[in-house]
C-alpha cells in the first residue's frame, strides 16, 4: 500500500510513518503537514490511501478531503484524529471518507488502512458506540430511493436498519418472517455493492 500522511505536528506525522512502515507491505510516499498541501501532494503522488487530521491551520483536512474526492472520485481518505466530534464525523461521512479513527488508538491504524485498501468503511471503537445513534438523525432531504434501483419495501428496510433495529424488530414491524428479512437485506447489500449493516446505515445517512 502506498500511503500519505498529513497532520500540522510534524512529530506525529513522522511517528506515523514509522508505525506505518513498520509494516512490509506499506510504503508512505509522502509527508505534509497542511489542508493545501494534502491537495498538492495528493495530486503528485496520487496514494492508495490518504491517512489526514482533521484541525489543521490553513486549511481543515475536512475541506482538504472534500476538495481530494471532488476531484479523484475513487480516493481514499481516513482520518486519524484527537477529536471525537459528532459534527466532524458526520462531515467525514457526507464527503466520503473511508474511516474516522482516535489517534490514541495507535494500534489499530496498520488494521484500519488495510481495512480501507481492501474497500471497507471504518471507525474505532469509540466512534462506533455512537454512530447508532448519529444514524438515526432526521433525513434532511427525500430519499430518492427509487434512483438506487431499490423498491418500497426494501427502503423500508434500509431505514429499519439505519435505526438500529435488529433483524427479528423489522420482520416483527413489517409482518415477515426473519428469514424473509434476512433475505432481503442481503439482496440489498448485493444490489448496492455494500459490504454489511454499517455501510448499510451509512449509506441511508449520507444520501438522506
């Protein structure tokens, strides 16, 4: 994998790479320590994946992000960060990131690229006790399903699992056995290229 980091502490951007190149099989191709410099150098070097802070002077890594995915639709961005903001995770989520990890979290930044190469979407742990939560926000605009390829029934679904119910809750609010709704949600996942129940949920959200 070749890697990027940015992050305005230079010290921590150099303990990252050498976390990260402990590892054979990656490679950082690139240090920066700015929002527009992470737009420069991610034009240069093009990475696999762009490992980014979020609170940066000049420029934050959120704008830096959503400036890098407007641009090259298939980047990859994870966000490596002290800051465990609701807002800053919702943002990272609406611009497309592939992941929202706590940088005392050191261990599982080697486990999270590899996760994010492989196509995944992830979050540390402590992101994930309340992303439950955050999903079940309001949608703020209509949700054009039907643009999605998917029906009624299925959206109804979607927005079942967005809330956080299980399996056995939806087939017992909709009537169905929770076989059918097992069915389903695979269906689902297949139709959309989505890997699981979280991406499921994030995708409801980010499109809502």
């Amino acid at each position: 994998m070749r890697i990027m980091i940015v992050d305005d502490d230079k010290l921590v951007a150099m303990s990252l790479k050498m976390i990260i190149e402990a590892n054979e099989d990656t490679e950082v191709v690139a240090l920066g320590h700015s929002g527009r410099e992470a737009i420069k150098l991610y034009e240069e070097h093009k990475p696999d994946i762009l490992l980014m802070d979020i609170r940066m002077e000049d420029m934050t890594g959120l704008e830096a992000g959503e400036k890098i995915i407007a641009d090259y639709e298939d980047a990859k961005i994870l966000y490596l960060t002290t800051f465990n903001d609701d807002e800053y995770i919702v943002k990272a989520l609406s611009i497309g990131a592939k992941g929202y990890i706590i940088k005392q979290d050191y261990e599982s930044i080697v486990p999270a690229l590899k996760a994010v190469f492989e196509g995944q979407t992830v979050f540390g742990s402590d992101v994930i006790e309340r992303l439950p939560d955050m999903l079940k926000a309001p949608a703020k605009k209509e949700f054009d399903y039907e643009g999605f390829g998917l029906t009624a029934q299925e959206f109804e679904i979607v927005e079942l699992v967005a809330m956080g119910l299980s399996n056995k809750e939806i087939a017992g609010k909709l009537a169905l056995s929770e076989g059918t709704v097992r069915n389903y949600i695979s269906g689902i996942l297949s139709k959309l290229e989505l890997r699981d129940r979280t991406n499921l949920a994030i995708f409801y959200y980010t499109n809502s």
